[in-house]
C-alpha cells in the first residue's frame, strides 16, 4: 500500500479563503485510491523535515497572521523549505504562500521584506487589487493529457515576477495572473507549483492535483507507474462552468 | 442666511427622496438605497443633520446584526418608545439615509424619537461619527467576504476608528470575542460586556479555521479555559495578560435546548433571570445577551428584560418558515463559514427526516468568491446523512456546491442538481414526507430571488414592508 504524507505549514495561520480545500482535495484522491495519507499541521515552533515530508502546502494569511510567523519562519524553517525545494519535494504555495518562498516583498512604500528565497521570484506590493476568477492553460497539464485549463479565483495587491530558473505555472486566458502585465501566472521550479488560484484549486482542477500526487508518489516509489482514473463529472462541471463563462468556449471536458 | 440656505437643501432633498420612495412603492420595488442616494447628492451633510433628529442606536458586526436588532426593537417597545429601523439590506449611508427620511413627515420633523440602525462593519467608521449614536452593540467578528470587507483585522480596525470619535456612546460588546472585546480596551466609553459563562455552552472545539488564536494585542498564542464556537470563548494571553473581560450580562445556565428555542438562565450584577427564548440555534444565545445588555444600559427592570427576550418570536436571524399544506420550508440564510458551521449545528437537532437544499450565488452583494464553502464544515452533515432524503444544489454556484459536498463524504448519488428555483421548489417539496421539513440555505441574493418565488406561489409577504 502506498503512503504519503502531506503537512500543511502553519494551517493556523495562513488558511485564508478556503486554503484547507487543497488538502482535502489531496487526502481525498489519495484515499478513494487506497492510497493511505497522514496529514501533518506544522505551525509556530514545530520543527520541518524535508525527509518527513511528500508534499508540503503552504497557504496564504492575512498581514496580521503573516507578521506572526515571520519569525519562526525565517530563523526556524527556512533552510529546511529551501532544502525541500532544492531536494524536488512537491509543494503547492498558494497566494501568500508563493509570496512567501520568493525572495522579498516590497511594500508600497519601499520597504523590502525578506522572504525565504526557496524560488527566484519577488513581489511588489500595489494600490491595485487584482481580484476575479481566473482561467489560465498549463503545458505540463497538457502533457498528461488534459486540456490544461485551470480555474481558480485571485485576490492580491502584490504583482510577483519571476527570474530566468523559474517557468510560469501557466499562460493567463481570463483574469489577471502575477502581475496582470506579463500574461503570466504562477511560477514553477522543480517540484515546486506557485499560483494566486486560491481556495478550491485542487478540488477543481482533478488533473493538476493528481499531477501533484504522482510527483510525489514517484519521488517515494521507484516502482509507482500512474493513478488509476476516478469519475471526476463533478469536479468537471463546475471547472466547465467557469470556464465556459470566462472564456465563451467549451473546455474539452478533462 | 447660511442657515436659511441648508434649512431649505434639507428640505429639498427630504422631498425628492420621499418622492422617490412613493415612485419606488407605485412600482412595487424595495429599493432603499436610491432615495438616500438622491438625498446625499443633494444635500451632502444631510446624513448629520437627519441623525441630530433621533436618539440613535447602532448594531454592528459579522453576525448576529439583524437578530439582535430584531431583539433590541422588542426591549424598546417595552419602554414605550417609538423607533425607525433599518432593513437589514439597508445598513450602508443611502440605506440609512432613505430609513432616517422616511420617519419624518413632509414638514421634516421626525415621527420617531429613536433610530436603530444595523451597520455595515466596513461603513461604520464613517458613519459612527455623524450618527453620533447613544449607544452602540457589536456583536462579533469573524471573516466574511474577503474579497468585498478586505482582511478582517481592518474591518475591526475600521469600527475601532469609528468608536474612537464617539467616546460618549455607551459600548455593548462580546467579551468572548478577543477581536470585539478589544475595541473597549483604553476606551473613555462606558462598556457593558456580555458573554457565555465557563462550560457552559456545549464545546465545539476550538477550529484550525479560529479567525483570531493569537493576540491582537502581542501577537502570542491565546490559552482558552473554553470555547464556544469559531474563536469565542473565555481566552486569556499568557504572555501580555489580555484576557476576556468580566461580564456585566452573562449566560449562566442552559436548563432546555432544541430545534425551536432553549430556555437559559441570565444573570449579572444587576440581573437574574429566567428566560425561553423562541431563537432556535445556540448562537442566538449570544444575540438575546447582546439584547438583555441593551435592555439594562436602558434601564429596564429584570421582568421587562424577560419580557422582552420571551415575547419575542420571529425566528432567528434570516430564517423564516412557512406552511405548504402538511409539509414546512424553511429558508435559512447563510453568507459566511461561521454563520453556515451554525445553521449546520441547528440542523443537527432536528429528530425527522428533511430535505436539504443549498442555492449559492456569486453576485457582488453574495461575496464574488466563493472559496469560503471550503472553510465551512460540511464534513459534520455525515453525522446526520441518514435523515438527509436528498441533498440539492442550485443557484450560479451549484456545481461548486456539488463538488463541496462530495468533498465532505456525501454519496454522489443522493446529490441533484436543480437549477431553476421554481423547480427546485417543487422537487425538493415532493420528497418532503407529511410533517416534515425541506430546508432552503441560500445565500442572499439567492435569498432573494427564491423569496419571488415563495410570494408568487405561496403569498409569502413582502420583507420591506
Ligand atoms: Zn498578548
């Protein structure tokens, strides 16, 4: 029987707009697989291990929440995320989350705060909130088959951009994406997935958290080949409906 | 002259927006932000002048608003007094414009001594100081639609800002609630705080979700004696010392509780009392506190405070019911994770079987983003599948809502979809057995457009009225 194990960093504190749905979404796909998971919170003063970990998601806060963990996150788990990151752990950074594995953010008014610097990417803080739901098309999804389509809903002032080692996660079809400039969203290193699709992301696009699984399932087991497919006509609907009322068009149903 | 000229814009913007109102009615629609917007373009400071007019009461906060003012409305009316309310729909300045201008009379004097009026959180800053309210309740804080309220600590920050200007309100806050009670910290108000006593609420533990573990004051982690839902409860910070305050009203003992109402025991220094309270949900334990509070910065006696809470009965918050020939529907509003974890709760006291029907929308007055299903914990609807006969979804969302539910355990097979209200209605109402309940949670918009419905088939009355 296959296990993995997936923490989710300090889920209370950076739990905002229905982050706990991605795990969820995780576990749930695992175990209508018999796939067995163990969850592990990791939060202020709880010491990370890469080795202990097979996907790692971290989620976005509001300021107060964030300026708590500044501290325990910086001196206490820094290297070992960067560890995680270098090592090709799968991890998911939603929102915040992203912002947070970058190297800095700049608030409007100049001042730089340092982030863990795990992928090369940094946020500027605007007066501009980038708010809506959000369809954008990824390559790698593509790959495994899919239409690589990918709903979600963002809601940032920060405009992150992203330095030469790092892939956007996808090409903005509707919405506004990192900086709502670029026609980018979301940035990808390794095995590390970044993206301001908050909340039910994984819940609704079936394809992308199954990616993940199997990045995981592969890093763990040199004998893991793919997941068996599940009926996903729900999820469908509703990634469809988006879709269809973003874009005009039909996405191709998976 | 000056004063000439504004006695005179007064009055002008009085009459076009009572004119508006009387358009508005001909027209049978129950729009009440227009007329207040016409008066405000005309007359800017009319907002001052209109509340100089009254004794004004303001209710603000998460939730719990409209209940509460539902409850304090009763408590004035045992005093005599003759009070204007707010709609709920009507809580921002145009809203409260229109409501302020439809009690005075041609001449624009007002047929009411008091206003009450249900804030919006995000509007109270700026509409606290030229209220200039008597009295002011907040109720709680809890996350709700982020993408329109922004982070929650500004929100509470903004109701802050506005009680900082008014420092001659008397304050009536949670003292459950870090968040709330915080605003009458180092405040000159006079403060009364009401709160649930030790244990005595059934514990639902405390939430990954809590929207408030740490300390607003030093950021370090709270110690709860107990918690009573979300992040209420007796909290204490270990390393600052802020700690829940004591109460001057607080819930002693729940003798009774049910599906239709509980019977508990209040009590304070200044009060003990007895009461039943016909508010289904343990939330609205909080509420009648909220009101008992509001009863004695009055200066009711314990009987009239009983009286009050007892007499009143108009179910809870935005839950009405309504009779279709031997079968019962009730509609139940639900619009943020905290809210929808307690009408789940109060659904779990229901003994007979129901059906269950979730209408969610994504319009701007809904919240745009619908994200927060995921906070919600439909995970406990397990424990009460059985009773469940179906479970529908419908409104924009409805496929979000599907795919929630599914996430939490329910079989995909006892999950319709039904988008069209008038047949959601009635499929939901076949399945329903004699005697037995359908239950509608829709969001507000979806409210709204299901009540067109209900009032066309079933003469439900109109709410503006
Ligand atoms: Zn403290």
């Amino acid at each position: 029987m296959y296990e993995l194990t997936i923490c989710h960093l300090y889920p209370d504190l950076l739990n905002l707009y229905g982050d706990r749905g991605n795990i969820i979404a995780l576990t749930k796909r695992c175990e209508w697989r018999g796939i067995r998971v163990h969850s592990r919170p990791v939060s202020l003063g709880d010491r990370f291990s890469p080795d202990e970990c097979d996907i790692l998601f971290i989620g976005g806060g509001q300021d107060y929440e964030q300026s708590i963990i500044q501290d325990d996150l910086l001196k206490g788990k820094r290297e070992a995320i960067k560890e995680a990151v270098e090592a090709g752990k799968v991890i998911l950074a939603v929102c915040g989350g992203m912002q947070l594995l970058g190297r800095y953010y700049r608030t409007h008014d100049g001042k730089d705060i340092a982030c863990i610097g795990a992928v090369d990417l940094w946020t500027h803080g605007s007066h501009d909130r980038l708010i809506g739901n959000l369809v954008f098309e990824c390559d790698f999804l593509k790959k495994d088959g899919f239409d690589g389509l990918v709903v979600g809903f963002e809601n940032h002032s920060g405009k992150t951009w992203m330095g030469p080692g790092v892939r956007p996660m996808g090409k903005v079809i509707a919405g506004f994406g990192n900086n709502g400039e670029d026609g980018f969203e979301g940035a990808v290193y390794k095995n590390t997935y970044c993206t301001y699709s908050h909340g039910s992301l994984l819940p609704k696009n079936p394809a992308l958290a199954d990616h993940l699984i199997t990045l995981a399932l592969k890093n763990r087991y040199t004998d893991f080949e793919a997941l068996p497919p599940l009926d996903d006509s729900l999820e469908a609907a509703a990634r469809e409906a988006m879709i269809r009322r973003l874009t005009g068009k039909q996405g191709s149903g998976r | 002259m000056k004063q000439r000229f504004k006695l005179l814009r007064f009055w002008a913007a009085v009459i076009t927006a009572k004119c508006a109102i009387v358009i508005l009615r001909l027209f049978k629609s129950g729009g009440t932000s227009l007329p207040g917007k016409l008066a405000l373009k005309l007359y800017p400071q009319i907002l001052d002048h209109l509340a100089g007019l009254f004794r004004v009461t303001m209710i603000t906060g998460t939730n719990g608003k409209t209940t509460t003012s539902r409850i304090v409305l009763s408590m004035m009316e045992q005093k005599g007094l003759k009070v204007i309310t707010n709609k709920s729909g009507a809580n921002l300045s145009s809203g409260i414009t229109t409501t302020l201008i439809s009690a005075l009379t041609l001449g624009g004097r007002p047929r009411f001594s008091h206003a009450l009026l249900e804030t919006d959180e995000a509007a109270f800053r700026t509409l606290a100081p030229r209220l200039k309210p008597e009295t002011v309740i907040v109720t709680n804080f809890f996350r709700d639609q982020l993408d329109r309220y922004g982070e929650l600590h500004t929100t509470v920050n903004n109701v802050r800002e506005g009680i900082s200007r008014i420092p001659d309100a008397v304050l009536i806050l949670n003292a459950d609630d870090s968040l709330c009670a915080s605003l009458g910290r180092n405040a000159p108000n006079k403060v009364i705080y009401f709160g649930m006593g030790e244990g005595i609420y059934p514990e639902s533990g405390a939430s990954i979700n809590s929207d408030a573990a740490f300390c607003i004051q030093c950021k370090s982690r709270y110690e709860y004696s107990s918690v009573t839902f979300g992040h209420l409860g007796h909290f204490r910070c270990p390393s600052c010392g802020y700690e829940r305050p004591h109460t001057h009203v607080e819930c002693s003992g729940i003798l009774f509780y049910d599906s239709l109402g509980s019977h508990v025991e209040i009590s304070g220094p200044d009060l003990r009392i007895s009461v039943k309270l016909a508010l289904p949900g343990l939330y609205n334990i909080y509420n009648a506190l909220a009101g008992a509070s509001f009863g004695l910065a009055l200066g009711l006696d314990e009987k009239a405070i009983a009286a009050a809470l007892s007499g009143f009965e108009c179910g809870f918050g935005r839950m009405e019911t309504i009779a279709i020939q031997d079968k019962e529907l009730k509609m139940i509003l639900v619009k943020n994770p905290t809210g929808f974890n307690q009408v789940l709760r109060y659904l779990l006291t229901q003994e007979k079987p129901f059906v269950l029907a979730f209408a969610i929308n994504d319009r701007l007055a809904d919240g745009t983003d619908i994200s927060w299903l995921w906070d919600v914990d439909f995970e406990v609807l397990a424990l009460m599948a059985e009773r469940v006969r179906n479970f529908y979804v419908s409104g924009i969302r409805a496929e979000d809502m599907a795919v929630r539910l599914k996430y939490a355990g329910i079989s995909t097979d006892r999950i319709r979809m039904e988008k069209d209200y008038r047949q959601l209605i009635t499929r939901a109402l076949q399945e329903t057995g004699a005697g037995e309940t359908c239950c509608i949670l829709p969001t507000y918009t979806a409210m709204l457009d299901i009540r067109r419905i209900l009032k066309k088939q079933f003469g439900l009355k109109e709410f503006w009225k």
